[in-house]
C-alpha cells in the first residue's frame, strides 16, 4: 500500500456533520477525502434538518432561513461536531453568533439544468409542459421566459425528482447542474442554462465548511481547502442577500465572477410569476466584494426590489 502524500495528523478526526441525503453523503465524504489528502483524518455524523423532515409543504411556506443548516449548527455550538458540510446555497446569509465559514471550496458548475427528454431545450419544451421545482427563483425565471407553461411544486432529494420524472409526473424538473454532476447523473440532463439566461442562487456550486469562530485548531485544519478566488465572488453574493434581507427561498438570483483584479456580480429579484423583474449588475474590485455586493443591492431595492419581496413576505 502506498503511503500518503500528507502524514495523517495525529490528533483527533475531526467530527464532520452533514445532512443524510444521498448527495450530501457525497459531499460529506468528498470533503472527508480532500481532508485526508492534506493528512487530516475524519468522521461524519448525519443530521436531520427541519428541511428535511418537512417535504410536505414548499420551502417558502416554512420560513425559509436555516431549514437546512440550524440543527447542524445546534450541534457545532454544542460541541458536538468540529465542521459541518453545506452546500452554500442553503446556507442563510447571517451566521448565528459564534460560527464560521472556515473553508470555501472551488465553485462547481453553478448552473440551473432541465431535465426532460434529451435533446429537449427549454425554447422547445411543449407549450403548457409540467415543469417541477422547488425554488421560487427558478419559477419565477421560467416563467419570465416561458409563461405558458404549469409550473408545479417539487420537494424531495435528487433521487426522489428524478424518480417522479420518470413515472410522468412532470414533463420536466428544474435542478441543479452541481448536484446531478456530483451524484454522476448528468447523463439525465437534457440542457444547461446559460447563466446569462437563468441566473442562479446565490452560492450555488459551491461547498462551504462551518465551525466555530474560536476553534483554531480546526479552522488551521480547513485552510489548505479554502478556495479564494470562489471565496471573494461568494463574499459578494452573500453581502447582497443580507442587505436584501432574504431566506435563501426568495426569488433572488445572484452570480459573481472573478477576472483579474476585477469582480462582476449581477442579480435579479423577480415576482415569483415572473411578471415583475428587476435586475443589476455591478464591479469593482476583488477585495471590495462585500462593498459591490451592498451596492447592487441597494440598486436592486431602489429599483422596486423592496416591494417584490413585500408582496411575497410582508
């Protein structure tokens, strides 16, 4: 057997946490390999979340902040856990006191996807097509695009969408490109939007790793799998959402992209009819990406932001 490249550490493996689904196993464990090849060994504990308990009623109508991260986090405050494993997406833009984002790792393909028959586009779908989602964001920018068709609320993991896909519940799903790629089931994709056309959430693609705030030894642990170029367009995006002041459910888009010493991060609010939109772009530079993201939402919110989402939470 041939030895690692990193002398595993000898102190204790550090106590991973992580949703139960099968995607968030994958990405527990990928984490948990990335780890142990800078020579940090680990465990993974599984947690159930209210947004995983509660599959019967959509996201928005829960409350939309932390569904998928507070018990986890009860655990990291606790003691319980070293880390915890998100997909960043979910994760509300204000921490609770005590926590962080130890490590950001590099962006996956932030992308939306359809799923539907192959060679199917969303400009083909059929006219009145049954498309399934979860997520306001995504309902409200196909129906800006295709305001013909049904629209119809999706809840479960991966698996399950794709399973009532294939039973002819739906004609077609809106997904995540990251999660179908990290599970091997892009063979299911039948076309990637393009970010210009169908902006993603706000750290879509991205995985993040929690810990405490004063956990140094950890924090020194998840270091060598920070990603900071992915860090500072995330920065941006999340600074943009806490202005707006919004669960990670809204129908809030945001994508920033890095080039050279410059960051770009456009974004839209949209009425989750998709008969109201308002969308923005700003730059500046990569260490002011919490300035740009404020920025733009300020633009945003000048622009009748405000009110959309007053008409959707009040």
């Amino acid at each position: 057997m041939r030895s690692p490249a990193w002398p595993m550490s000898e102190a204790a493996p550090l106590r991973l946490g992580s949703r139960g689904s099968a995607l968030a196993r994958w990405q527990a464990d990928a984490v948990a390999r990335r780890l142990a090849a800078v020579g940090q060994a680990s465990r993974i504990a599984y947690v159930t979340t209210t947004g995983d308990r509660r599959t019967d009623v959509p996201l928005a109508a829960i409350g939309g902040k932390g569904l998928f991260t507070q018990e986890i986090e009860a655990g990291l405050l606790a003691g319980e856990l070293d880390a915890a494993v998100h997909s960043l997406k979910d994760v509300p833009s204000t921490l609770p006191e005590g926590l962080v984002l130890g490590a950001i790792l590099e962006r996956e393909d932030a992308r939306d996807v359809l799923i539907a028959p192959p060679g199917t586009t969303l400009e083909s779908l059929a006219q009145g097509a049954r498309v399934g989602t979860s997520s306001l964001r995504r309902q409200a920018q196909l129906l800006m695009l295709r305001p013909d068709v049904t629209v119809l609320p999706l809840r479960g993991n991966v698996d399950t969408r794709l399973r009532k896909y294939r039973e002819a519940e739906f004609d077609a799903l809106l997904l995540a490109a990251a999660g179908l790629d990290r599970l091997g089931l892009s063979q299911a994709i039948s076309e990637r939007l393009a970010i210009e056309q169908f902006l993603p959430a706000a750290g879509q693609g991205v995985l993040a790793i929690e810990c405490r705030a004063d956990d140094a030894a950890t924090l020194a642990q998840l270091r060598p799998l920070h990603h900071a170029p992915t860090a500072e367009a995330i920065a941006a995006e999340r600074a943009l959402l806490r202005r707006l002041d919004c669960g990670c459910q809204a129908p809030v888009a945001a994508y920033a992209e890095t080039a050279g010493e410059e960051l770009t991060l456009r974004a839209l609010v949209a009425a989750p009819d998709g008969r109201r939109v308002v969308r923005a772009e700003a730059s500046g530079a990569r260490q002011e990406a919490e300035r740009v993201g404020v920025q733009l939402a300020e633009t945003l919110l000048d622009e009748g932001a405000d009110e959309i989402l007053r008409a959707i939470y009040g």
